[in-house]
C-alpha cells in the first residue's frame, strides 16, 4: 500500500521550492535569506557583465582599431601599448601603439620600401627607402559608451608628420552586435584612404567551449585605396589590385599577442604580428610579495619618561621605518603651546604613490608614538630638498588605529603643509642622521639613432658607474664614468648628408661624443637645492652637466603644496666640452653649406617655465618661453598623460625663430618620451624609473641643455 505520509513529507519541500522560485509571479518575497541573497547575486553579475563585457578589438596593419588597411571606430583600454610588425607586399612596417586615453588612440610606423633604393642614401649602406608616420585617431562616441546599444563614431588622420607620403583623413562608424560576436563598420575618407569603405569582423567561437578557437576572427574589409594611382601609391609594386575586398583571419594569443593572415587586393599573401599590455593600469607583472605588510607589532605606546627613554623611542623608529622603506634622518622633541610635539624628518625610499607612503606612516605612528604625545610632524626630504610636511593630531591617529575612521578621513584631516623648521631654543634634538658621503650605482648607458645614412638603427650600448652622495651642508655631488662595449656609431658623421643644420651645432655633433672608444666622464657637477618655505625653491649647479656642456645653472621655481600650478625660470652659462676628456673648447662648429666654420662660443640659455597639473584626467602640461642654446628663441610646449601604475607618456613642440630646413620645409623640434616605473617587473616597490625620449630629427633648433635637477618634477614625484 502507499504511505501517503511519506509522499506528503516529500512534497512538501518540493512546493516550497516552487513557491521561492516564482516569487515574481506570486508578487511576494520569500522569507528565506539565503535565496534572496542569491538572486541579488545574479542580478549584480548580470550587470557586471553587462558593464563589463566587450568584443574583443581587432587592429589593422599600422596597429590602428581596424580590420586590415581600414580604421575602425574602436580602439584598445586607456594606458595600452602595443609594438608590432607587418609584411604587407610590398612594404614590411614596425608599428608602435599608446592609448593615452579611452578616446585618443596614437600610432606609429616605420615602413619600408621592399626592393626600392634610396637614391642618396642607399649606396651608403642605409638600404631600402623607408618613411616615417604618426597617426591619430580620436573616438566622438564608442560603442562601449552605450553598450553596444549605439554605433561608435571617430575620425582620424594617417601619416600627418612628416614627408606626408601616405597622408589620409577619415571619419567611420562602428557598430558592434554582442550577441552575435559582430562588428561592422562604414566609413568615408580622403586623400589615400579614397571615399567610401567598410569592414566586417565576426568572432563565431567566442561563446562556445572550444576555449583554443574563442579568439579566432574573419575579417572582411572593402579597400578604398586607390593603389593604381601613383601618387598615392609610392611603391612601383604595389599597384597591382584586383579587387577592392580583403580577406582573412585573427587570432588573439594570451589575450596579449595578435597574429594576422590576410590575402589583400586580390594579389598577395600579408602577415603581422603584434603584441599588447595595459602598462598604465597594471599593478606589477610580479606580485609585491617582498613588500612588508603595514607595521603591526611589536606596540610601544608608553609614554616618554623613565620607562622610555628618548634614545629608545628614537631606535623603535630607526629600526620599524627601515623595514617599511622609510629612512629617518632626524627626530626633535618640543613642548610649545602646551603641546608636546614629536617632529620627524623621513626619506621615502620605496614608494611611487604619495597615498602608500601615507598609509606605512599611519600604521608606524600609530603602533609607536608615546601616548603623551600631541601632535607628530613628518617632514619629507626628497634628497636633496626637503618637499613638504604632515601634521598629524594624535587623536586621529589613534582613532584610525581603533578603526574608528579609514584611511580617507584621515588623509583629509591631514593634509600636506609647507615645510617649517624647528625652534632649536624650545627643541630638543633626539636624532640626526648624516647623508650618505658616497653611494656606487652601476647604470645601463643606451644611445640610438634612428635613419642614419649609415643604416636604419644604430646604437652605442654600455655601462655607466654612477658615484653620487653628500659633502658638507647638504651639497650633493654626481660623478658618472661611461663606457661604451657594442656600438655600431662608427661609420657615421656627424653631418647630414641631405640636409645638414646651419645653425650652429649646438646638438648634431654629439654623433663625436658617441664615438669615444675609452671611458669618458660624462657628468660630474655639485648642486645645491634650498627650500625657503612657502612654496619657494632654488637651484645652482655647477661642474660637468652633461656630456656635451659644463658650466653654472640656476632655477627658482614657485610650487605651493595642493596647488596644481607653479612657476618658475632656470638660466645657465655654458661652454662647450671636447669629446674626450674634461677639457672645454672656446669653438663651435657652423655649417655653410657643407663646409665647417668655427666661432667662439659661450653658450646661455634662459626661460620662464609654467606647469600645470591637471589631476582629474592625469594631464601634465609644461610651458617654457625663452633663449635655446643655439641662440633662437621660442617656446616648448610639453603635454604628458601618467597613470595609476606611474607610466608617463609625453609629447612635446618647439616654435622658435631659427631658420632650419628639413627636404625644403622649415623644421620645429618635436618628439616623444617616456618613463616607466620597474616596480611593476620587481617582487617589491622601488621608486625606481626608465626613461626614453626621441626627437623625429636630430639638429639644433629648440634644444637646451642639462643643468641639473629639475625641481617642478622632483617635487611633483613626491606629490601624487
């Protein structure tokens, strides 16, 4: 017989199952937390997801969002950068991507002419003709703004520096169907890229399990270039086209590495490959697991007196801030206003972020400060300046120790102060520590050169021994030994052989500098940095500045702690250094045509600086207005966009009145630079930092010397 007993215990359950799971319907909630916390679960990842899905961004043969020869309207995250090369028949190109922000994608590309002699330069060993472009393309509206819910919108420029040769100016649209892991794309341009043209790529795998094939794409683009006409199309074989459609496929490897393979104009077989990493937004290749955690323990909080003697609160500091990256230089001890104020002056020798070094120092004084004490000083000394200083009230210290408030309020209830200076009648000092005398680094000393006549890359690679420290009253000096052991700089000069500067060579002779086969002394200087309160600083170096010039230099700058502007003038008198030795020579070289001439030549440069940091997009600009070294005048405007992980990406343009002409155009000096922190490649934080910079020519208009430290970023690092 059925136990109905048992059926209706079993049922039961069931019903309340059924009755949770379709509290819509019912138009009532179920009482059970753990199913209400679970559909609160999904409707976040829903979102999520949604936010944070997007179809996975192709790029064409010059690394711009695309397909093959043709843009489209998408571009990659904001801090990307890429390098990538491409065989495209019959050009093979060296292309480099930033993406300094969502909405301005930058390029470039080194292209050359496969089997095409330059008619000058080739016979001397250059090789095939190439040419040199920038790109730029910037988003109006991205599909991502709407979700892929709207078309995105960009226009951009092709090949807009330089000789020109493959300039084209363009305006596309791109929609993208999530669902169906689609884009399209149609868009119309001028010049090169001739009126109407369009793109499809479609990912047929993405949402499936074939992990291996989710990256696949087809691509399929209609080419709007014009490659039967020879004054867009420069290379003889290249203007073969059998038709206007392009077709192949992608695939993304690691979801860092791009590979390409393409069959375009009805007539040859392409190829690229490329890579890509987030350098802006990264947090380090390398887990921080060398970092210390916060300061935790041992806790000493008794108060000053028997008990805890001076010396002893002073070596709990020393011993617990050296482990977290910070070195103490000095401690006094005062009692005015009935307040007893500890003062500290620290070195912050590990971390790149203003916030970090604040929080190391929120945990150490909160572990570690006698309960007696009122208030806590922390002066900053960037070495060799003192930067800025922080107040901080006991009581909020000891308020965020209990967790009685975050990290937040208390930055807010302690903000940067300007830096002041104990009473030494009403201060006891506890501490003082004497600056490193002698500090020994051993550097990489790198040099390249891009279109030399000689060939397409040269470069000088080597050491530099680096010895730098401390004499009496502050005065830091810098001494650098260069050694160069692989260089291919040999076979060059130092004039250019189609259009040489007639200006005088204040720059394009440093190719001599280069050449040095023995150990060369490239800089070696003593400087002296003052901080006057009130946002006030000054500079003066003297010695061997730099490898080319010596001399005296001298800064003032105005840059008030949570100020985004300052300003500032520097001034140096220089002569110019022989290529050997630490000998100066009272000549310098001027060209007349081809033919040298020499004049006596003291150099000097001066300019009134403005800098203002535009935090909330994390825009750097630099105005500097004033006499080059090559006696022109002028200014240099400099922009420059950081990111969180400490990546600085700038450009920069020089107007001056010097008369330098490049293939019969007038030339202004512009280029390119960038520093990037090496904490993200360490196990630990270092403040740490390589940089690269490059002009699009090498001469003698808009330059100026270094004089020494350069105070606005000095500040500025220890800042943000």
């Amino acid at each position: 017989m059925l136990d109905y007993q048992k059926i209706l215990s079993s049922l039961i359950p069931l019903f309340l199952i059924l009755t949770c799971s379709n509290v819509y319907s019912l138009e009532f909630v179920c009482d059970d937390p753990q199913a209400n916390l679970m559909e609160d679960l999904e409707v976040v990842e829903y979102w999520n997801r949604r936010q944070n899905e997007r179809l996975p961004v192709t790029y064409n043969h010059l690394l711009q969002g695309g397909y093959f020869a043709m843009p489209s309207a998408r571009m990659g995250q904001e801090g990307e950068i890429g390098t990538g090369y491409a065989w495209v028949p019959p050009y093979y190109s060296y292309n480099l991507r930033f993406q300094l922000v969502d909405f301005l994608e930058i390029s470039g590309n080194y292209r050359v002419f496969r089997g095409v002699d330059d008619p000058v330069l080739t016979p001397l060993g250059f090789g095939d003709f190439s040419d040199k472009g920038a790109n730029v393309k910037l988003s109006l509206f991205s599909p991502e703004a709407s979700h892929y819910d709207l078309p995105g919108l960009a226009i951009g420029m092709e090949d807009f520096l330089g000789t020109q040769a493959f300039k084209a100016y363009y305006i596309v649209l791109t929609q993208v169907f999530l669902k169906n892991n689609l884009e399209i794309s149609l868009g119309y341009g001028a010049h090169r890229i001739h009126k109407w043209f369009g793109g499809m790529t479609w990912f047929p795998f993405r949402q499936t399990k074939w992990t291996y094939f989710q990256n696949l794409a087809f691509i399929l683009e209609y080419d709007a270039i014009p490659y039967k006409d020879e004054t867009l199309e420069r290379h003889p074989k290249g203007r073969i086209k059998h038709t206007h459609w392009n077709i192949g496929i992608k695939y993304r490897l690691w979801d860092s590495i791009d590979l390409s393979v393409s069959y375009i104009r009805g007539d040859a077989i392409a190829f690229s490959a490329s890579s890509y990493y987030n350098f802006g937004s990264t947090k380090g290749m390398i887990p921080k697991i060398s970092d210390p955690l916060p300061y935790k323990s041992p806790v000493n909080t008794q108060a000053i007196g028997a008990l805890r003697p001076d010396d002893a609160i002073v070596q709990d500091l020393t011993y617990a801030m050296r482990d977290q990256g910070i070195d103490l230089l000095e401690a006094w001890l005062s009692n005015e206003q009935e307040k007893l104020t500890l003062r500290l002056k620290v070195c912050n020798m590990a971390y790149r972020e203003e916030q970090r070094f604040r929080e190391r120092l929120y945990a150490l004084l909160g572990a570690l400060t006698p309960e007696n004490i009122d208030e806590v000083i922390v002066v900053l000394d960037a070495v060799p300046a003192l930067i800025q200083e922080y107040h901080f009230n006991m009581e909020y210290i000891r308020l965020y120790k209990e967790q009685a408030i975050g990290g937040y309020e208390l930055g807010i209830l302690t903000p940067m102060h300007e830096v002041s200076y104990p009473n030494p009648f009403k201060s006891k000092l506890l501490f003082t520590k004497k600056r490193e005398w002698f500090n020994l680094e051993l550097l990489p000393k790198v040099h390249t050169l891009f279109g030399s006549s000689r060939g397409k890359f040269k470069y000088a690679l080597g050491l530099t021994l680096a010895l730098n420290g401390f004499l009496q009253n502050n005065v830091y000096y810098s001494i650098k030994f260069g050694y160069f052991a692989l260089s291919n700089l040999h076979d060059i000069h130092s004039v250019d052989r189609l259009n040489p500067s007639q200006l005088i060579n204040v720059r394009t002779d440093i190719i001599n500098y280069f050449q040095q086969k023995s150990i060369t002394i490239d800089e070696a200087y003593l400087e002296k940095i003052w901080n006057w309160g009130s946002g006030w600083y000054t500079r003066i170096s003297l010695g061997l500045l730099e490898q080319e010039y010596g001399g005296v230099g001298t800064e003032w700058l105005y840059y008030p702690v949570n100020s985004n502007w300052a300003i500032g003038m520097d001034f140096a008198i220089l002569k110019k250094r022989t290529p050997h030795g630490v000998d100066f020579t009272s000549k310098i070289r001027k060209l007349d045509g081809f033919t040298p001439h020499y004049l006596k030549f003291i150099g000097s440069q001066y300019f009134l600086n403005i800098y203002y940091d535009w935090k909330n997009t994390g825009l750097e600009f630099k105005i500097s207005a004033g006499k080059f070294l090559a006696d022109d005048f002028g200014v240099r405007t400099e922009i420059s966009r950081y990111f969180p992980s400490g990546l600085r990406i700038g450009f920069w343009a020089t107007y001056t009145n010097g008369h330098d002409v490049i293939n019969g155009q007038t030339y202004h000096d512009k280029g390119l630079y960038f520093s990037l922190p090496l904490d993200i490649f360490y196990t630990k934080s270092s403040r740490s930092k390589w940089g690269y910079g490059m002009s699009a020519w090498l001469r003698d208009i808009g330059v100026r010397a270094y004089t020494g430290t350069e105070l606005y970023l000095m500040i500025n690092q220890n800042r943000q």
